[in-house]
C-alpha cells in the first residue's frame, strides 16, 4: 500500500517537507547572525490554492487500471502529490531593520520562528499518527 496515493497522507508529507526546509532557513539565519551584509531569509508557506491546483491535475488509475472520474461538478478531482512543489526561499521582507554593518538577523525573532516551527511540525506528526491509526482500525489491526 502506497500511502504517498492518499492525497491526506501526501499532504501531510508535503507540510513536513516545507517545515524541515524552513527550519533549516532559520538555522542558516542563527549561523550568519553576525556575517556583516547577510539578509534574513525565510521560506514562503504554500497557499492552499496551489495545493488544490496540483492536486487535481491528473486522474488517478485504481488497481484494476480503471480511471476515477468525477460524476458530480462538486467532486474533487484526484491526482498528483502537492509534494512536487519546492519551496520558495526569498530575503525575509519582515525582518527588522538592519544592524550597523547591514545584518537583518535578529536572533531573538529566529528564536521565536524555530519554537513556532518546532509546535508546527510536532501537530503535523500527531496529525499523521492519528490518521495512520485510522487507516490501521480500518485494515483490523491495532495500532500499538
């Protein structure tokens, strides 16, 4: 079974894809806290639009080579993984003003954004756990 097929799974995948990417932004921010001229930077956060677009690009085939289709216009079409997306890492906008030698690092505020990352990250891994539970008690094993 290929849990990277269930658009959920592959969701959740993708979110911890973007968070591990973001904190590893921030760690390069905390190492050149003190590299004269250096730019924070961050990662841009996938909007969920383009999640859904990429989502429902191509149909998905069911194991008997049949193709799912949609039979009511309120249907959401199923297909490629949101995973392909790499994230956008840009010069962080909202970073405070600079130091005297041009640095926009501001340990106390990368600080702040690795907790906030790490609280993220920790949700994702619950949300994953439960649905893998789910999945478990529908196939009639017990979760352990």
């Amino acid at each position: 079974m290929d849990l990277n097929k269930i658009p959920l799974m592959n969701a959740i995948a993708s979110r911890l894809s973007w968070l591990s990417q973001k904190q590893e932004v921030i760690s390069q921010n905390v190492a050149n806290a003190n590299t004269p001229g250096y730019l924070a930077r961050t990662v841009d956060e996938p909007r969920f639009s383009d999640i859904l677009n990429s989502s429902t690009q191509r149909p998905v085939k069911t194991t008997q080579n049949q193709t799912m289709r949609k039979t009511n216009s309120k249907h959401m079409s199923l297909g490629s993984s949101p995973s392909g997306n790499k994230p956008n890492i840009v010069v962080d906008k909202n970073a405070s003003s600079s130091s005297t030698n041009g640095n926009t690092v501001v340990l106390e505020e990368q600080v702040m954004e690795m907790a906030k990352t790490q609280l993220e990250y920790s949700t994702t891994i619950n949300l994953y756990r439960r649905h893998m539970g789910l999945i478990k008690s529908a196939l009639g094993t017990r979760s352990r």
